[in-house]
C-alpha cells in the first residue's frame, strides 16, 4: 500500500500548523499557557519569537504549515520508498 504524497503532505502541514496557531492563540487569553512550548518553537524558527502577539502567532503558524508540510512529504516518500515489493530491498 501506498501512502498519497499529497494528502499526508496537507495533513502533516495543518496538523502541526494548526497546533502551533492553537496553542499560540490560547497563549494570547491565557498568558501563562504553553509558554515553554512556544519558547521551544522559537528557538528552532527563526522568524517566530514568543512575544506573545497576533503577528508572531500567524508568523509561527505559517512557519508550522511549511515545515509540516516538507516533514509530510519526506514521511510519504521514505514509507512508498520503503514499502515496495520485497525482492527491491
């Protein structure tokens, strides 16, 4: 069976573009939640800072959506790589 490169590209892309916007607008109601998270998230980003602002929430959402999206698409490609028939390996 193989993986569709496009779908679990998007599904990888929103999914943890759409974690960093939660937690990021949960963190501008709620100063002290998820925090560490996005000080994690920033040191990795380096567009992101943990300022605690709408930009910064929509430039680490952003900055999620592609990286998400080219770790999706090197999951689908390594596993279709690797689940061909078995005399390939």
């Amino acid at each position: 069976m193989k993986l569709s490169m496009r779908g679990m590209t998007l599904a990888a892309a929103f999914l943890w573009g759409g974690c960093i916007l939660f937690v990021g607008l949960l963190n501008l109601a709620f100063p002290d939640y998820g925090m560490n998270f996005l000080r994690m998230i920033s040191s990795v980003y380096p567009w992101f800072h943990a300022s605690r602002s709408f930009p910064d929430v929509l430039i680490g959402t952003g900055d999620g959506l592609v990286d998400g999206a080219v770790a999706g698409f090197l999951f689908a490609w390594l596993y279709n790589v690797f689940s061909g028939r078995p005399h390939q390996i």
